[in-house]
C-alpha cells in the first residue's frame, strides 16, 4: 500500500509539473504565435468543426467541398476542444498542454513495469522538461498528440496483460487504436504489436497455444481499429472524388520523397514539378492517386538515385532536434528572429543527444549480448557526430539482438517495432526533424532500462 501511494504521489506531481509548464507557455504564446504551415489548415478546420460545418473547405469563391487530405483525428479534437472552449489558439494549446502532460503519465507507467520508483520518475521527468515538447505545445500540429496517444495505449496494453484481461479488455484499447490511426495513419501497422502484447499467457501454456493467443490478441485490436475507421471511409467514398481510408495524402508524399531537390525533406509539387498526367486532376482523391502512380513510376525509372535519398531523410529527422524552434520562427518570424532561432535549437538539439546518449547507455546496460553491446556503444559514439541517424540505425540493431518478445521484454519489443517503422516510412517518403517526435518518449525509458527486467516471467 506505501509502495502504491508513493507512485501515485509520483505521478500526480509529475503530470503536475509537465502540465504546469505546457499551460505557462500556451498562455504566453497564445496571442503571440498564430496557427503555422500545416496548423493553419488544421485551425481553419477545427473552426468549421466547432461550428457543426464538419471536415470540410470554404475556397476563395465560396465553393464548399469535403476535404480528406490531411487525417481527420486532430482537427476534430481540436473542433472539439474549440466547441467548449471557442475557436482560438489558446484552446488548441490548451488541447496540447493536456495531451503533453498525459504523455509524460504513460512514460511513468510505462517505466514501472521494468524498473524502480526513482527510474520511473527520471524517465518521467525527462520527458517533462523536454525542451522540444513543452515549447511544442504552441504548435497546431499532430506530433505531439500522436506520441502521447501511442504512449498512453503502450501503457495500457501492459496493464492489460498484467491483469490478465481478455478480449473485453482489449476493446478499449481498439478503440484507441482507432483514435491513434486517425491522428496519424502511419502508425497502424503498430497496433497489432499492441495487441499482442496485452494478452497473458501463462507460464505452462505450449509455444503453438501461446502463439495462437499472441495472434488472436493482435487481430482483435487491428479489427476493431479498422471497423471504427470504416464510416469515415464510407463518408469519403461517399462524399469526395474516391475512396480514401483516413487521409488523401499518401501519393503526394510519396512523390514528393522522390525528388532530389528537397535533399530528403519536404518539396512543393507546383509548377514543372507536377506531373503532366495530373495537371487536369482537381479531386483530393483523384490527385492523390495520381501523383502515388507517378511516384511509383519514377522509383521503378531511377531506383537507385531514390535509395541514395535514403539517408538524406533518415538525416533530416534525426541529426538535430530544432523542431519547436523552426515553428516558432514561422509564425512569428518578427519575435524569433534568426538569432533567437539558433538559441532555442541548440538548446533542443543539446537537449535530444543528451536523451539519445542516455538512451544508448540504458540499452548497453542491458544488453543480453556482445553484439548488443557493440551496437550500443556504436549507437553512444555516432551521438556525438553530424549524424545521428546512424545512431538510430544502431538502436535498432541493438534492440533487435536482445530478440524481444510480446511477454519478454514487451516495451524493447514495441519500441523495435516503432523505430522500425519510422525508419522505413520515411526512407519511403520523405523527413523532417518533427516525424522524429513520435519516438522521442521511448529514448526516455530506454535511459532507465535495468541489467536485468523484472518483469515477470510468467509472461510469454
């Protein structure tokens, strides 16, 4: 009983702490840092949310149209928060502040499950004080609430198979599947992972039981996240050009990752640089569709000028960590002037090695082999170069040869799964320092990673 007040003290004064920060900066820069780059779509929209007007977009001339083209989930929280507490950047950051503050709850939970009260509140509180993420709570932008939500189902998932929940259980945790796949598609290939890993297996139970059990739990979870997801694509097929399943924006991106002028990052897709068959394309549907074909076709042309973009991308997400910084300069370029920029980066980038170092010092110390080890170290050393994409590629080695499972080890093994997938979305797209955002909490509780887990063996 002591135990378990002490760790609810923890946690009350860490969300405390994280939510306190995060509302003492919406305050500040509510009338001073306006809706920027994609924010700007997402405030127009929530308002027409709020307003019972739904996902759709007032053109110049009047013209009203359904919109898909960016996912629907954090506009309609922010149509939410906007309905209650009206339709102005102070309610968004408000929105943010929260789902900042819950994050820094599931990185807490999340580090109980494997280590010690005092380790649990130093992953906690280094998600906390984050520079990048409590400055981001000025920004309209998914990152942000994409990580706290994936974090809070991790956190779940755990408590889940803790307690031995059945199916029942794992509806909930379909539901918020859902929700994450709505604020950022890219992640639903991680749910299954989820699944799996909130089921009980017990310790007697034969390896084809046990897998039987771990496939069940993962195609639950897929299921019911893909069933809640299907109105809304029935609204697209129905309302818009085509069909689209969350969002209308998958083949711009894609295309967008194959052109070399945008060094592996963003690049506008206007004027030459729109493909000819796709200039009489106006549809959301149709466009997007369109320019997926003609970015297939310039990988299948030049394959390997697309790979050799490869670790342009993986470098415009991981070698820095000025993110809240470059959106601060954009919206408000006269009150953070270049100067102030570069201050507020280094601080960020300081900041994001110190973590990625901890990280790979967490990782080492629980290392299971001498290739584990290597990599760490490797992953330690390529965090004081240029090039901190490399260390991320060594984490994922030094994940990978520990051999995670669902019940041994289940955080390695989502997180494993989580590197993973970013590194292969954005090898295929394109990247930008903010995708990164959606792994940073994980590099905290990698810091506090013991020599050996207690999580008990009963798990399979």
């Amino acid at each position: 009983m002591l135990e378990r007040a002490v760790v609810w003290r923890e946690a009350a004064w860490l969300f405390g702490l994280a939510l306190a920060l995060r509302l003492a900066v919406a305050l500040y820069a509510s009338g001073r840092f306006p809706p920027a780059d994609d924010g700007t779509f997402y405030h127009a929209v929530a308002t027409r949310i709020a307003a019972g007007q739904g996902y759709t977009w007032a053109w110049p001339d009047g013209v009203v149209t359904h919109a898909a083209h960016y996912p629907v989930g954090y506009p309609a929280l922010l149509g939410a928060a906007y309905a209650l507490l009206g339709a102005t950047p102070l309610s968004a950051m408000a929105l943010n502040a929260l789902f900042g503050a819950l994050l820094v709850l599931g990185v807490h939970a999340c580090a109980l499950r494997f280590t010690s009260i005092s380790r649990a509140r130093l992953a906690g509180l280094a998600v906390a004080v984050h520079p990048t993420l409590v400055l981001y709570t000025a920004a309209l932008m998914t990152e942000a609430v994409a990580a706290s939500v994936l974090v809070l189902l991790a956190a779940y998932a755990l408590f889940v198979a803790a307690r031995g929940g059945g199916s029942a259980w794992r509806l909930l945790l379909g539901l918020g599947g859902a929700l994450l796949t709505f604020v950022r598609p890219q992640l639903l290939p991680i749910l299954p992972v989820l699944g799996a890993v909130a089921v009980l297996v017990p310790a007697d139970a034969s390896r084809r039981h046990a897998l039987l059990s771990r496939l069940r739990g993962a195609a639950e979870v897929l299921i019911i996240a893909l069933v809640c997801c299907l109105p809304w694509t029935l609204r697209n097929c129905q309302k818009m050009d085509g069909c689209v399943f969350v969002s209308a924006n998958g083949g711009w991106n894609l295309l967008i990752g194959t052109f070399p002028e945008g060094r592996g990052s963003f690049a506008p897709i206007d004027g030459p640089s729109v493909p000819p068959e796709c200039r009489n394309e106006f549809g959301e549907a149709g466009k997007d569709r369109c320019f997926g074909r003609a970015g297939t076709r310039r990988i299948r042309e030049s394959p390997w000028a697309w790979l050799a973009l490869g670790p342009l991308k993986l470098g415009q997400m991981f070698n820095h960590g000025a993110i809240a910084s470059s959106y601060l300069q954009t919206s408000n370029p006269s009150l953070v002037t270049e100067r102030v920029r570069t201050a507020i980066a280094t601080v960020e980038t300081l900041y994001a090695r110190l973590l990625l170092l901890g990280a790979c010092v967490g990782l080492l110390r629980a290392a299971r082999g001498a290739l584990g080890r290597a990599l760490s170290v490797a992953a330690g050393l390529f965090t004081l170069s240029p090039w901190g994409y490399l260390a991320q590629l060594c984490l994922l080695g030094a994940l990978a040869s520990g051999r995670p499972g669902p019940g041994r080890r289940p955080l390695e093994l989502l997180a494993l799964c989580l590197l993973g997938l970013c590194l292969v979305t954005h090898t295929v797209f394109f990247g930008a320092p903010r995708y990164a955002l959606v792994w940073v909490p994980w590099l905290a509780w990698l810091m506090v990673l013991p020599g050996r887990p207690r999580l008990a063996p009963a798990h399979r």
